[in-house]
C-alpha cells in the first residue's frame, strides 16, 4: 500500500468518524527515518478545512529516548491552544480541565509524535470535541491503542518511483549533472528510506564529481545492509557521511552531540569545541549544509537518531574520559551563565558558600533578555541538573536548582521544579544549601497542592536555619510556614508567623541580612500580611500593611508583578475611586506582564468595585473581558463570571 492509499484511508476514516459523532482516532507507525511525521503533516494539510486552525503537534519522548513528563504533553496542548505559560494550572487535574473546555467549541487536529508512555493518551483525546481528531505516531505499533479505537496505519518504504523523484528533489540543480542510471541506483541503495535519501544527497549538492565514488563505498557496504534491519541501515549510511567530512567537521559533529538538551547555541557549541563562538557558528552551518544539523538560524539541533551516532563515534573516537571533562566543563559553563540571567529576574538570597565559588557577572542582561535566555537553554539546564552528580558536579547541580528556581517559579513548571530539586537534595552537603532547597521544594509542593509535604519541607528548612543561625533563612522561614498556613484557612496562625518573620529582621544585623535584602523582605511580609487581614476582613490593617509593601515596589520596580500583586490587594480593601484606581492600575501592568489569570482575577474585582459605583458599563467592559481571558486559559471561574454577567443584565 503506497503512501497515496494511506492519506486517502486516512481521510476516509475521518470523515466517517465525522459523520458517526465519534472522535476520530489514528496510529501512524513505520521505522526511523520513513517519513511517518512527513506523511501526517501530509494530511494535516490536505484535510486542514476539516479542523481549526494549524494541527495541535506535540512531542512525547525526550532527546535521550524517554518519555516527557507526566503534564508536559497537556502544558504544551495548552500553549498551542493559546494560554499563555504562565497561567497554567499547577496540577494535572487543572491542566485536563482547562485543556478540555478550551477544545469544548473548536475542531482541532491533536499529534503526538514519539509517544513512549500510551497513559498519557487519555488526557489528550478530546471527549467533549468530537470533531476534533488524535494521531499518534510511533517507531513501533502500540497494540494497546487498538482497543482504545486508534485505528491503525504502517508507512512503508517509498516504492522506486517516488524514491527517485525524493532523491532528485533533495539533488536540486546538481540532479543534471549525474547520470540517471546513478541517481536510480543511489536511490535504491537508500532503500526507500526518506532520512536516508535526504542524508545520502546533500552529500552530492554541488559535488556531482563525488557521485561515482560514493556510489562505490555504498556499493561495498551494500552485502552489509542486507544482513541489518531497517532500522540498522540509518547509521550505516551515516557512517558513509561521516567519513567524507573534513577532520574539523568530524570533530564538530562527533562534540556537539555531547550538549545534552534538545538544541544549543553558537555559545554552548564553543565549550566542547575549544573555540570562539563565531568560529563556532561557522562549522555548525557547514554541518547544516550537509543536512547532519538543523538550525532555525540561530540555534542547532540534531536529528535523533544522527545525534545517538554522533554520541557513539565521541564516546569510540574521543575516550569516555575526554567525552566526560566537556560534559563537567558544560556544567560548570551553564552555571556561570545562568548567574546573570537569574539575578535579572530577581534580587533573592542564595545560602551557603556554594555561590561564593560562582563568579561574578561579566555582563549584564535586562530581564526580558533573560526570560527569553532560560526558555531557549531550559532543556539544557534541566540536563545539567540530571547529569551533574554523575559527572561528579553534584554542587552544579545544588546551583543550578536555586538559579532556575524563579523561571520554574514564574512559568509554572512544576513537575520539572520538583525534580531538580530532588536531584539537588539527593547530592546537596552544605547545609545552609540543602536548607535552601527545601525552602524551593516546599514553595513547588504548596503551589501544586500538596500541603503536607510542603509542611515537611518547611519544617527542615526551618530547622537547619536555626541550627545553623541563618537569619536570613529564619525569616523566610516563618514566612512560608505563614503561607502554609494561610492556606490551609489558619490565618490567625500565619499573621502569628509573619509576625515572627518581621521580628528577625528587625533584630539582625547588616552583616547577617543585608540593608537591601531587609527592605524587600519587609515589602514581602507587608503585602503577606495585608492578605491576611484582607481576608479576616479588618480593611483598615491590610491597607496599612499593603501601603507599607508599596513603599519598597513603587513605580518603575525591578518586579512589577509584586507591585501589581500590591495594588490588587489594596484595591481589595478599599472602596469607591480608590478601589478601582488601584485595580485598573493592577490590571495594566499583569497585561504588559501577560499575566493572564491574574489580570482576569484583577478584572472581576474591579467589575465588582464598579458594580458598587453603580458604574453598569464599566461592570460590563471589566466582567466580559475577564470572561474572554478565563475561556481563553480554560479557567473554572467561566460559569462564575457568566453569572455575574445574568445579574448585570447581561
């Protein structure tokens, strides 16, 4: 069955699923480098006035061959439907919810290429859209789907003719210049194979003198082939690509594939190279023009299978020993550049001497810059941590955790905020360190809900920083245990604990908290307070206590999400003008944040304050806004919102 068959089976399924009311349901399989993601993004195209929009095309395995994490495939559904990443929720039962109301109206197309873990699937199939469609795509059949409805699709090999027209295409203007009957038997050699076809011809763009010999070396590796299965016959091929690169370039590819995330810079490349990072950028793009890279411009990736055979001939050529001091000396690069970019986002402590050893900025980044940084070199730096202890680098581990603490923070990355700092406790010694890591690790588990763990994690963390006379970790300390207990309702108990939080500060010295740091801590507990009061009702204390948080984020702060966060609590608390002045003043910087739900929450309050000014068309503007940005994050409060509209008249 030619691939032709497949995409009009393919459609043809879809279309009856269509007509019967059912979620359409396909499994495209085939071996590496067939073309099965080429071939759905085929139909995708071909069936695009079935569906909303560009398909919903997610990754389910990691570069190192494993599945993603529990909520990773629901995170970036949600970010392809268009929530912003930092509006979503923590747990997975949130993610699903919101997932699924967002598909509620549309007609979406959902891909997930390289599922390893098949559980993950029933989050994704769109029970209440179902116009919308799921395709899964595999190296290998999962028999497990058949039962689930997944009906089934195997990508075979290119049959000769279309194996030739693939080869000719990727020869582009050098096609004219070799005979037919070597581009027909190259083509064979490549058996069908479409990564192959594409890697064997690059070899030839703008070389057709090579045509001959290279015909000669597969010739002679062709009895091998046919002893291999197909999916041994990709890094035979590539074995051939390998040896027609210059010595430099060799080196370059076999290097590279040490950096362990899923793409790298110019920058990243010069560590294991030894080299500038211009003359790096140099050799990356001579291996992107023989198709062994991809890059978007700026950054570079390997193909999956081209990078395992990179890694095996860096590991056979360059000594398991060499191959480890670059991966440690990555580590240890990553660290220092992470240092400036963290304290971009924000000026809090570090414990321990472990950050007296990272050296001081050579640079410096706005904060902008540095959002942007963390999110193109997250992979790595998430690989760092999990290779770290092994490499003997645990304390780059212990760093990295406290430098990436404020992006997984502010992004929402809880799973991945939980797991680095695991590894960083499993390996952290230094106690004023492991006190600061169950500080992070508690804030991780009370943001997703899991009170009591966060309790344990507070607890240590409030032990080791009296044991150890750490002022600044007792004041922080007492603030979280402040949170906690807010949490839970106790807020007699958390004003009780922010009150302990103040009085640290108040009676430590410079030398034990610096003056800056006592500033920003008094802002925090301040608007901490002000919540608290705000709640129990006393409106009088919690503008008291929020003005006095103002005072530290006033305009133009380095953290203009506490500042927003401050005048959302006062607006709160007040009534009438003042109210709504503050709210509105909220509501505009979460906008130029892109703080979504937090702008939305700002929007029902000040719908609420102009409700009690009698102000009927500023209730309409703030609630219908509110209500376009909950639908938008598939938030809970859209019935709630729709109700106050009802009682609005509207």
């Amino acid at each position: 069955m030619d691939r032709h068959e497949v995409l009009s089976q393919m459609r043809d399924h879809l279309r009856k699923c269509r007509g019967d009311g059912h979620i359409c349901r396909m499994q495209v399989h085939g071996m590496p480098g067939v073309g099965t993601s080429s071939l759905v993004r085929e139909f995708a195209e071909r069936q695009r006035d079935f569906f909303d929009g560009q398909p919903i095309w997610l990754y389910g395995q990691q570069v190192d061959g494993n599945s993603v994490a529990e909520t990773f495939l629901l995170r970036q559904a949600l970010l392809n439907l268009g929530v912003p990443e930092t509006e979503l929720a923590a747990t997975r039962e949130g993610l699903k919810a919101a997932y699924h109301q967002r598909l509620s109206k549309l007609q979406k197309l959902i891909v997930v290429d390289g599922l390893v873990r098949s559980d993950l699937l029933k989050d994704l199939v769109p029970e209440n859209s179902p116009e919308s469609a799921i395709v899964v795509i595999a190296h290998e059949l999962s028999r497990s789907l058949i039962p689930a409805g997944f009906e089934r699709y195997w990508v075979k090999k290119l049959p000769d003719e279309e194996a030739v027209d693939l080869f000719r295409y990727h020869l582009r203007e050098t096609a004219a210049e070799i005979d037919d009957s070597a581009i027909e038997e190259l083509a064979s050699l490549c058996r069908g194979i479409p990564l192959l076809i594409e890697v064997v011809a690059a070899q030839l763009v703008g070389r057709a003198v090579l045509a001959g010999p290279l015909l000669n070396k597969l010739r002679e590796s062709s009895s091998a082939l046919l002893r291999f299965d197909d999916e041994a016959r990709i890094p035979s091929f590539l074995e051939v690509a390998y040896k027609e690169l210059p010595k430099e370039l060799r080196c370059v590819y076999r290097r590279c594939a040490l950096i362990p995330g899923s793409s790298f810079s110019a920058d990243a490349a010069a560590v294991v190279l030894g080299s500038s990072a211009d003359d790096a950028a140099i050799v990356l793009h001579d291996l992107v023009d023989q198709n062994l890279l991809i890059s978007d411009g700026e950054r570079f990736d390997f193909h999956d299978l081209v990078r395992i055979d990179a890694q095996e001939k860096a590991n056979r050529e360059d000594g398991a020993q060499l191959c480890r001091e670059l991966k440690a000396e990555l580590v240890t690069w990553f660290v220092g550049e992470a240092n400036p970019r963290d304290r971009a986002l924000s000026d809090r402590w570090r414990a321990g001497p472990l950050f007296d050893q990272v050296p001081e900025p050579k640079f410096e980044v706005t904060r902008e810059e540095a959002l942007d940084w963390f999110a193109a070199e997250l992979s790595n730096l998430l690989a760092c941590v999990r290779e770290a202890p092994a490499l003997g680098r645990g304390e780059a581990a212990v760093q990295l955790a406290v430098l990436l603490f404020k992006y997984l923070h502010y992004h929402h990355h809880y799973d991945v905020w939980l797991e680095v700092h695991d590894i960083a406790l499993d390996v952290a010694t230094d106690r004023a360190a492991r006190m600061q890591l169950h500080q992070q690790r508690g804030a991780g588990h009370l943001a997703v809900g899991e009170l009591d763990r966060a309790e344990v994690d507070f607890a240590e963390f409030s032990r080791i920083a009296h044991e150890i006379g750490d002022k600044q970790g007792q004041q922080s300390s007492y603030e979280w245990i402040g949170k906690l207990k807010a949490k839970r309702g106790d807020l007699r108990g958390a004003l009780q604990d922010y009150a302990l939080s103040w009085e640290v500060v108040e009676e430590a010295t410079a030398e034990e908290i610096s003056p800056e740091q006592q500033e920003r801590m008094f802002a925090l507990i301040s608007l901490q307070r002000a919540r608290a009061f705000g709640k129990l009702g006393d409106r009088e204390r919690a503008e008291q206590h929020v003005s006095r948080a103002l005072e530290y984020f006033g305009e133009g702060t380095k953290e203009p999400d506490n500042r927003a966060k401050c005048l959302h609590t006062r607006g709160r608390v007040r009534a009438g003008v003042g109210a709504r002045a503050d709210l509105s003043a909220a509501a505009e910087l979460f906008r130029s944040e892109g703080a979504v739900k937090l702008l939305a929450d700002v929007l029902v309050d000040l719908g609420d304050a102009a409700a009690e000014d009698g102000d009927a068309a500023a209730v309409v503007e703030s609630y219908e806004e509110a209500l376009v940005l909950y639908e938008k994050i598939g938030d809970t409060k859209v019935d709630e919102v729709k109700a106050k509209l009802e009682e609005s008249g509207h």
